[in-house]
C-alpha cells in the first residue's frame, strides 16, 4: 500500500525551497529554436523551459488549458485571437521574418517561385493551418491560377512545422520547399522572393494568462524587443520589429 | 492480514482508471451526434480509409514473412538465435523518431539504399508505398514476438506425430503447426494491425503527410488538433472504436478456440 500511494504522490510537485529559481515556461514557434535556445540562458530571475512546436500547435493546447507564461507565435494573428479570447495578454511584435524558396545544395536548377510549376518536381510546404504553409498560400495566392495549380500539384507533404520542411530537404527527400531565411543552414540555399510576392512575416508574443510568474513572464515578452533574446534573433536573421 | 489482497485490488482499481479515463474524455468531451457529423467534413473519411488500407498491407506483409520467421526461432536452435530474436524485436522499443530517422538513413532518397531504390523506379517517401513500409517496420515485432511464442507453445509431441507418420516438414507447419497456433497468431496479427493504425511519428518523418497519399488518421487527428479540436476528437473516438473492435474480434477468437482446444482435451 506504501508503494501505491508513493506512485500516486509522484504527481505532485515537491515543496519549493524558498529561494529555488522560478521557472518560466516558454511556448514558442518551431522557427524560434535556435535564436531562443541561445539566449534564453541568459534570462535573469527564472530557469527558462522552452517548447517549440508548429504556432498553431500550440495555441490551441492553450485553448485547451496548458498554460506556459510566456506564448510566441510566427504570425500576429494567433496572440491577437488568444488576445481576444481573454486567454493573453496584449501581444507586441516583437521580430520579422522572410519566406524564401530552399532547395538542397547550390544546383540552380530554380532560380524563381515560377520554376516550382515543373511537373514531377517534389514540393514540400507547411500544413495550412501553422504560419509558414499559410504564408505559403498567400504567395502563390498572388501567382496567375495556373501555375499556382501546376506548384500546388507539385506539393508532396504539407509539414506541421518549419522544421518537417526543413527535414525533408537536407534528407533530400524534397527538391525545394518554403522556410524562413532564418531557417537555411549549410545545407540549403534560399531563393528569395520578389517583393510583390513576399508575405509580412512578423512575430507576436504574449504573457499567457493565469502565467504562474506574470512579472517573469512579461520581463521575458519585453527582452524580445530588447536585450540578449533581441540580439540573438538579429543575430539569426530576424529583422527587428516595425517601428511604433 | 488480509493487505495483500487489497492491494493487488488497489493496483488493478489504479490502472483502470488511468488507462481507461483518456479514452472515455474523447467519448464524453463531444456529443455523439457530433462526432458523427464532423466525420462528414472533407477528409476525414479518406484519412482513415488510408489507415485502414495501409496497414492491412502492412498486415499482410508481416504475416507472409513474420509466420515462417517465427516458426524458424520457436522450432529451432541455432547460433545467433538469441541475436536475431532481439534485433526482431528492436523497432518494439524504439521511439517512432528514432525508426523515421532510420527508414530515411536507410531506403530514404540519400539513404544507403536509397539510390539502388531510385534506380529501379521505386520511391518511398512521400509515397502510400511508404507509409506501409514504416507501419511494417513498427507492427512487425508485435506479431513475430507474439507468433513466436505461440508456436513455442505447442507440444512438440503433435509435430513429432506428424512427422513420425510422413509428413513433409512443409505440411506440417502448415496443417499442425499453424492450426495449433492459431489464437497466438491471430492475437499478434490484432496487436500488429492496432499499432499500424496508430502509426504517427515515423510515418511524419519518413513518408511526410498529405491528404489522400500518405496522411493517414493519427497524422490527419495531429493536423486538425490546431485547427479544428472538435474534428480531431471525432477521427480519433473512430481510431477509438476500431481498435477497440480488433482487439475485442481477436480475443474473442482466441477465447472460442481455446474453448474449443480445452473441448478437444477433454
């Protein structure tokens, strides 16, 4: 019986001892690993946890009550809707990004977002539903229909996040598909789109409410605007926020 | 003094509980006529009709290749028996990252395999044919463990019988062998399928997810879990329920023959 109720205790946190570090936990887009992961190791007051996951992932686990401190989404739209619903507070944006076209190694065998129309070509994008497959949508919701057919015939995966993408091409697997320029490593090259094509990428976050440590949580949402986090998302590649 | 058989009852009272609250939420979060009518929603019934023709292929694989294999390790001795039984076993405890990544090392298109695959037109990745291969690798050792033992568990005095009186070897693992084994094969078949249905993670990595090519139910559940919770609920109370329905049939067949076997002794 003493195991038994040693299993069932095993839930519950222990006491914290009075001067443990807080924790904060950091729910945040896929595209954010590597320039929060750097920095977040440098955030005063609390021991940051971070979860990356598709943006639309994970607002809807906060719709559905798992409450991290901190959310920061690939697009405006999903803190602004959580905003709405009362579940955060006021997002701010904090960074901005760029969609380009990745295709394993240098073969310049694309050069523009029409050559993705080339039938058999193995196309790989994200999922409708997380930030990049829909900006994905909005650029070749600006192409003429039909080669927006033709690439869209092309898709072979639609990713939960960037980085499915991501895999798929350094695999080889894809010979293109959609990511951020702050998501191309060694391994791929970024096309990048004209400008009448390009999306606004721009990053929001937010303290989550009913955030264990809101005080901690708002610290870490202002430090992506200034700071170490600031610095390294620069330092990744993600333009700073538009001014006012 | 009577703790002990307390708590045995404790224990079994706690593992209910916990296994079986989860299941009954998706059944309880969401009116029955709900999930019903979110089943009509474009897609849902493709996904799962892919889950269900993909993994009766991978079925089809493991038994074809799984029963003999099975019969090999249960009947024989042999060096490196030991070895090939647990490397059989090993996509048991893999994580499905784990056998997504190393599909795509080996039959990937920049896998070792991969170019001999591409030179004899085959593609995997992105392919229904991949999502099989990646259910066969994770279903297979449920079956072969489960076969294994079963074939293990006749009395070799039957086999010897048959032997004695003439029969070829062949006919004997399949007139003696397989009959006899029959409930053990058919439980490892139900375990074998019921993980191929809920095949996700090596599925995702090594085929990728597509409506109507490779997105089987569990990765069509995952996509419509951010955008449409009440959707995703009613695809999984139907993985639900059809897992429920397989393990049900193959415990139910297994219980009738050894109804029948227990009828036999006697």
């Amino acid at each position: 019986m003493i195991a038994l109720v040693a299993v069932a205790g095993c839930g519950s946190d222990d006491e914290p001892a009075a001067e443990a570090t807080p924790s904060l936990v950091v729910s945040a887009a896929a595209s954010l690993t590597d320039a929060l992961t750097a920095c977040s190791t440098q955030f005063d007051g609390a021991e940051v946890r971070l979860s990356f996951g598709g943006s639309d992932e994970l607002a809807a686990q906060i719709r559905q009550g798992v409450k991290p401190d901190v959310y920061a989404a690939a697009n405006t739209r999903l803190p602004q809707e959580l905003a709405d619903e009362g579940l955060l507070g006021d997002p701010v944006e904090f960074a901005t990004n760029e969609l380009v076209i990745a295709i394993p190694g240098d073969e310049r065998e694309i050069e523009r977002v029409q050559d993705l129309a080339e039938p058999g070509l193995n196309l790989v994008m994200g999922a409708d539903t997380v930030p990049v497959g829909a900006y994905t949508l909005d650029v070749l919701g600006r192409l003429p229909s039909g080669t927006r057919e033709k690439i869209l015939a092309n898709v072979r995966s639609k990713e939960p996040d960037v980085r499915g993408v991501v895999g798929k091409l350094t695999q080889g697997a894809a010979d293109a598909g959609f990511v951020y320029v702050t998501d191309l490593t060694g391994d791929l090259t970024g096309i990048e789109l004209p400008p009448d094509l390009q999306p606004t990428v721009a990053y929001g976050a937010g303290v989550v409410d009913g955030a264990g440590e809101p005080d901690l949580a708002q610290a870490y949402v202002d430090g992506l605007t200034d700071g170490p986090c600031a610095d390294a998302l620069r330092e990744d590649g993600f333009g700073p926020p538009p001014a006012g | 003094m009577r703790w002990f058989p307390a708590a045995l009852a404790a224990a079994l009272g706690l593992a209910l509980c916990f296994l079986t609250l989860p299941v009954l939420a998706i059944f309880l979060d969401s009116p029955p006529g709900d999930l019903v009518a979110s089943l009509g929603e474009e897609g849902a019934l493709d996904a799962l009709w892919l889950s269900l023709e993909t993994s009766a292929a991978a079925l089809a694989i493991i038994v074809v290749v799984g029963t003999p294999a099975a019969y090999l390790l249960a009947s024989r001795r042999f060096r490196g028996r030991t070895l090939a039984i647990t490397l059989l076993e090993l996509p048991l405890v893999l994580p499905p990252a784990v056998a997504g990544i190393a599909l795509l090392a080996a039959v990937g298109p920049s896998g070792i395999l991969g170019g001999t695959l591409e030179d004899a037109g085959l593609q995997l990745t992105f392919e229904t044919a991949g999502v099989v291969v990646a259910l066969t690798f994770v279903a297979s050792p449920y079956y072969v463990r489960q076969a294994q033992s079963a074939f293990a568990a006749i009395d070799p005095r039957w086999l010897e019988a048959s032997r004695t009186l003439g029969v070829s070897e062949a006919r004997t693992f399949l007139r003696v062998a397989i009959p006899a084994a029959s409930s053990g094969l058919l439980t490892g078949g139900a375990l074998a399928l019921g993980r191929a249905l809920g095949e996700f993670g090596a599925t995702l990595m090594f085929a990728g997810s597509l409506a109507g090519v490779t997105q089987t139910a569990p990765l069509a559940i995952y996509e419509r879990f951010a955008s449409d919770f009440d959707a995703a609920l009613a695809l999984s109370a139907v993985l639900v329920a059809v897992s429920a329905a397989i393990l049900l049939s193959a415990k139910l067949v297994g219980g009738w023959d050894a109804l029948g076997d227990a009828a036999r002794r006697g």
